[in-house]
C-alpha cells in the first residue's frame, strides 16, 4: 500500500541519515541553497572532476547486452563496453535505447515500451525578470508562491531569488523567477515569448504590486519539462523495473520516477552511485 510504501521510504532515509552523519556529510533536509553562479555550477563541477570520462554532446544510437561481453553503447563510429549503465534520461529515450535488448518475455518488454512511451510531459517557461524595488509594492519577504488551481492563472508560481540569495541582481532591484505553463497553463505555450512576458506581469500584479515593465527578462522555454505522474503512474513504473531486472547492471535514474525534484533527482543518484561503487568488479 501507498501507507507501507510510505513507511518503508521514511524508514530508509533516516537510516541513510544516520549512516551520512557517520560520515561526517550534513543533511541539507529542507534547506533552500543554490551556487554563487546559479545551478548549472553543479553538472559543470561534476564534469570537470570526471575529466575526459566525459562525452558531451554524445548522442546514444543504441544498447545492446550479451552475457559474454556485457553492454555495447554505440554512437556513430564510437563504441563503449560496460558491466553497468544508467540510463538517466527521459522515458521516451529509454522506450528507443531497449528497442535492441533481447528480452526473455518479448510480450512484456513490448507493453514496458508502451508504458515508457506514455509519460506525458508537461511544457513550462521560465522567465527571470528584474525590477527596481520601487516598481513591487510587496516586501518580498519569502521564497516565492504558488498559485493554486482554483486562481485560474496560466503562471504556476514565482520565486524570489534576490530575498533568498545574496548577490543575484544590483541592491536598488529585485529579481523574479516565474514558471509559467505545466499540465494547467497549456494556452500560454501558444503564445510568443513577448506575449507570455505581458501575461505573467499582468498575472503577478496583483499579488505583488507590479508597476511597469521589467528592466531585464529573458526566458527559457522546455517543451518537454515535467513529467506528469497521472493516475496509474506508479504501476507503469513496476511494469518497466519488471520486465528489465533480467538484465544485469541496467539502472534508471530520472524525473519521470522516484521524484520529479532536482533534489529527489541527485539524491536517488547518490544512492545509486553509492550502491553501485559497493558492488565488487
């Protein structure tokens, strides 16, 4: 049940906890944080300590297994073997890369490429906005808001990255993130980048006390952004984890399971390293 399932969840993170504290790691549980020069420090830091393991701009074209030679990646003329991978990619791109597995049950493999196929994902824009402090009326005095449904807005919230982060824009100005889109906001994906940016200051107005227009904006614009996690989600999960556990050493790790999160993303994936560090070679 969801109430075991639940249980069983809590049960594991405090003992991970407890086993992070040993070891001297402080849990960031709750914890608001970013980087001096914003997120996108953390994959280029992890990349840079990697070195030259790291491919960028590599597209996969396929993966193959064979219990004699263990996993093929190829793309292009470039071939990499492993005894383990992890797909951490969308669930489409999973659907494409097993297409060449060679499954025990054919029949199950195919509904798990079905289910893997069905992950609706959800566009949403992100809009960052400076103002002068005299154009907001409203202190800023948080982290941002939400709005709820039943506020019939196309904007799902705004963050206030100059109240919580020193640093993000001049003394005299406030900086604002709006997200805009998702599974309610579909009208305001057919818009032009211009037009979402007069909706969203008009949408925020009257929450915060907008006057004019932004000094700064610019947008970035994911079609594919968040995975929806429907009604029926959870079953189509254990589908794929059944019909794929007969292949040794092949791990999933995305948004589309076990968290839609940044924060639930890099903790199951240190999870996963940690597991997969342990095994023998």
């Amino acid at each position: 049940s969801m109430i075991v399932g639940g249980l069983a969840k809590m049960r594991a993170k405090a003992k991970q906890k407890k086993q992070d504290q040993g070891l001297g790691i402080e849990s960031l549980d709750g914890a608001m944080m970013s980087f001096a020069q914003g997120l996108h420090q953390l994959p280029q830091v992890v990349a840079q300590q990697l070195g030259a393991a790291v491919q960028l701009n590599t597209q996969v074209d396929s993966l193959s297994f064979s219990a004699e030679f263990g996993y093929q990646v190829c793309s292009g003329d470039q071939i990499w073997q492993a005894s383990q991978v992890v797909l951490a990619i969308p669930a489409a791109q999973v659907a494409r890369l097993i297409d060449d597995l060679q499954p025990l049950d054919a029949e199950l493999h195919s509904r798990a490429q079905d289910c893997l196929q069905q992950v609706d994902y959800s566009p949403v824009a992100s809009i960052s906005m400076a103002f002068n402090k005299q154009q907001i009326s409203h202190p800023l005095n948080g982290f941002g808001c939400l709005l709820p449904t039943k506020e019939a807005k196309q904007t799902l919230g705004v963050l206030f990255p100059s109240s919580i982060f020193a640093n993000r824009c001049p003394d005299d100005q406030h900086l604002l993130t709006v997200f805009i889109g998702g599974g309610r906001g579909a009208e305001a994906m057919t818009l032009t980048p211009d037009q979402r940016l007069q909706l969203v200051v008009q949408e925020l107005a009257g929450y915060l006390g907008i006057q004019g227009q932004p000094l700064w904006h610019e947008e970035s614009l994911w079609p594919h952004a968040i995975p929806q996690y429907k009604l029926g989600h959870l079953p189509k999960v254990a589908l794929v984890d059944e019909a794929l556990a007969q292949f040794p050493g092949l791990h999933l790790r995305s948004n589309w399971r076990d968290g839609v999160a940044l924060g639930d993303c890099v903790e199951n994936a240190y999870q996963l390293a940690q597991d997969i560090g342990a095994r023998p070679l």
